[in-house]
C-alpha cells in the first residue's frame, strides 16, 4: 500500500488486495500518517482490492468521518465487483463518490 500526494489537496491510496480485521489496524494507521492537513480529498484506488469485511467498512467509515470534518470527501475509484457489492448491500455507496 502506497500514497501519493496527487495534489495539494488529494491523496492518492492504491488499497491492498484485502481489507479485513487482519490489516485493518495497518491500513488505517497508514492513512492517518499519509494524511496531511491540506487534504481535503482521499482518492483511494482500489482496484487491486478482491475483498473487504466489516473492519475494512470500518475503515471507510473512519476516512469519510475524518474527512467530512475538513469538508472534504473520499473517493473510491475502480473498486472491484465484490467490494462494490458489499458497499451496495450496506447501503455505503451514497457515502462514497465511486469512480469508474
């Protein structure tokens, strides 16, 4: 998992093969260090990401709160059919600006 400053204002994260309860202390610790304040947009790249369970939600939650609080906004690009279909029956995807 990398991030990269796309801007002054977004960040870029390519997201891990998985999100689960087994990485996702790391992947949230690696945002929180990754995110600067001047961003106020995470862009996260997901299409390598074939599966998320509910810790990896819970990440998601924690981003857009974060990210709310400035204003500012998540975006999830290419995000797998599987991982689409687990925002969609959790009814997360109207949290999410979701790009193809």
């Amino acid at each position: 998992m990398n991030a990269v400053a796309k801007s002054s204002s977004t960040l870029v994260v390519n997201t891990p093969a998985e999100i689960t309860a087994v990485n996702a202390g790391a992947v949230k610790k690696h945002l929180q260090v990754s995110l600067k304040e001047e961003h106020t947009r995470v862009e996260l790249r997901m299409q390598g990401t074939r599966f998320i369970d509910s810790s990896g939600l819970g990440v998601l939650v924690y981003l857009n709160k974060q990210m709310s609080a400035r204003g500012g906004s998540v975006r999830l690009k290419e995000p797998a059919r599987g991982v689409l279909q687990v925002l969609q029956m959790t009814r997360m995807t109207h949290m999410f600006e979701i790009l193809p």
